[in-house]
C-alpha cells in the first residue's frame, strides 16, 4: 500500500491533479480524467492507466492497451517501487494531452 500512497501523492502534490472517486475507483483530474489506479485486491497488485493512453508516443514497454480501445495501463505489484523516471514521463505526456484538449 505504500506504493499506492506515494504514487497518490505523486499524482497530486507534484502534477496538481484532482482525485475524485468514480466507479468505486481514483481518477485523477487535470483539465479532463488523465489516469486511474484500479487495485485488484486478489493478486495484490493494480493497474496504473491512461484514458488517452492510444495517444500516447511513450517507449514504456509495461504500458499495455490489454484489448482496449483507448485507455493502457501498467500492472504493478503492491510492493513495487512505482515512482521512477518512465512513469514520470508517461505522466508528463499524459499532461500535455490533457492540456491539448
């Protein structure tokens, strides 16, 4: 959980975005909904994702469309260090899309 935590501080302390809870899940919000944290309880992981993720250039190989149309997302482990320079700048790239809008 303290993944979780830092990356929830992450999202909103240093990218300024809003959480709201939709669906019973985080969305994080800067002009529109960017990302999400979608925790699945029985595998002690969750899902880091992208609502514009089919528009992202990123090289992050972990980032994956898993069969959707536009949102991709990361799997992490509970325990997994998240914060780190890739997911810095998918997030950076997930700001700029939200900016352009």
């Amino acid at each position: 959980q303290k993944s979780l935590w830092e990356l929830h501080l992450y999202l909103t302390e240093q990218c300024g975005l809003e959480p709201k809870i939709k669906f019973n899940i985080p969305f994080y919000y800067g002009r529109t909904w960017v990302c999400y944290i979608n925790v699945h309880v029985k595998s002690q992981s969750f899902e880091f994702c992208f609502l514009n993720g089919i528009e992202m250039s990123t090289q992050w190989e972990r980032l994956d469309m898993r069969g959707r149309q536009m949102v991709a997302g990361v799997v992490f482990k509970c325990d997994e260090k998240v914060i780190g320079p890739q997911l810095e700048e998918a997030v950076q790239e997930a700001l700029i899309l939200d900016e352009g809008l």
